[in-house]
C-alpha cells in the first residue's frame, strides 16, 4: 500500500499487476480525511485485513510523529512563552492572572520532576551555562591580546598586485584589426604582446 498526502485527504493506493501493460498499475482504494483520520466503512469493505492492519499501522506512525513534532516544538518555544508570561504577570493583578497562575505553578512543578529525572538537574544546568558564558569571554580576550601584539610589531611589506593579463584570442583571418584613435601602436602592439612600461 502507499499513503500520499494532499491538503485535505491521505490517499489511499494499491498498485495491481495489469496484464496487458506487463507491470504495475496503481489503483486508488480510497481516502482518509486528515482533519479525522478514521478507516470508512467504504474503504475497510475495498481492503483486505492485511491492507487494512497497513492502513493502521500507517495512521498510529502518522499520529505518534505528529505528536512529537508538536512536543518538541512546544519545549523549543517554550523559553519564549515564559518570558512573554512573565511580562504579563508584570502588567496584570486580575483574577485572570490568579488562574493562569495557579495552573502555570502546577505545570512546573511537574516540568521541574521531568527535567531532574531526565537528568537536567538545575545545579548540572546552571554549571553548563556558566561554562559556556565564560568560554567566549576567553576567547574573545586571547584575541584582544594577539591583536594588541600585532599593533606592537611593524606592519608587514604587502607585495603590489599583479596586474591581470588577458590570452591573446585566436582570430579569425577575415577579420580586419581596429586600431583606436590617438593612441600609439607599435610593433609588439600588434602582435598582441603587453606594451613595455
């Protein structure tokens, strides 16, 4: 079975062997709405048992990805929330905030447990962000110093440029040579070597 997914539906296809093609021909079952994503009696009397344990098998992988996308997207934007939620709480003193409050204390409480369980204890965390918070620090100093020792010292000789010289191209006998006007031509001008300087 294949499962393409449009904007609206996931189709549903079986590929068949067509005889008078010699290979295989796919054959639309049927359609699975993505807003309610439920096996139709329609399609659960067009499959098999085994394309119908594909079909869910196929939407319980679609419902668990969707899901932790939607996790990881909410612990990735979640500093951001917190920080717009403290500037509320700065601004609000209404019964609204006293809710909000009471169910944000209750969600990190337990954000709290999951985080020490999981191994981010806030001692290792806050040791890590020290760590990183000096590092740079470090780094940027070191290179304050080698500047201020290159200061120091002479500036090194800078070889000119070469200039860019163009290949002579190949021309074709029928065509005549231009010369510009006043300008002075001499021999090896001609011939397409460099002017002496």
């Amino acid at each position: 079975m294949q499962f393409r997914e449009r904007r609206r539906v996931i189709q549903v296809i079986r590929t068949v062997y067509d005889p008078d093609l010699k290979r295989g021909r796919s054959e639309l079952v049927g359609k699975i709405d993505k807003a309610a994503p439920l096996v139709t009696d329609k399609l659960q009397k067009s499959c098999t048992p085994e394309e119908l344990s594909e079909i869910l098998t196929y939407l319980d992988d679609r419902h668990n990805r969707l899901r932790n996308e939607a996790v990881r997207a909410g612990a990735e934007t979640l500093p951001a929330q917190m920080r717009g939620a403290a500037e509320y709480f700065r601004t609000h003193r209404d019964d609204d905030a006293r809710a909000f409050a009471m169910e944000i204390r209750l969600a990190w409480e337990e954000l709290k447990t999951a985080l020490r369980e999981s191994g981010f204890s806030k001692s290792k965390v806050l040791k890590k962000a020290a760590e990183r918070a000096e590092a740079p620090t470090l780094a940027v100093s070191t290179v304050a110093v080698q500047v201020a020792a290159e200061e120091v010292a002479e500036p090194a000789e800078v070889p000119p440029a070469k200039a860019f010289v163009r290949k002579p191209r190949a021309r074709k006998a029928k065509t005549a040579r231009v010369v510009a006007l006043n300008t002075e031509v001499s021999k090896t001008d001609e011939t397409g070597a460099p002017p002496a300087a």
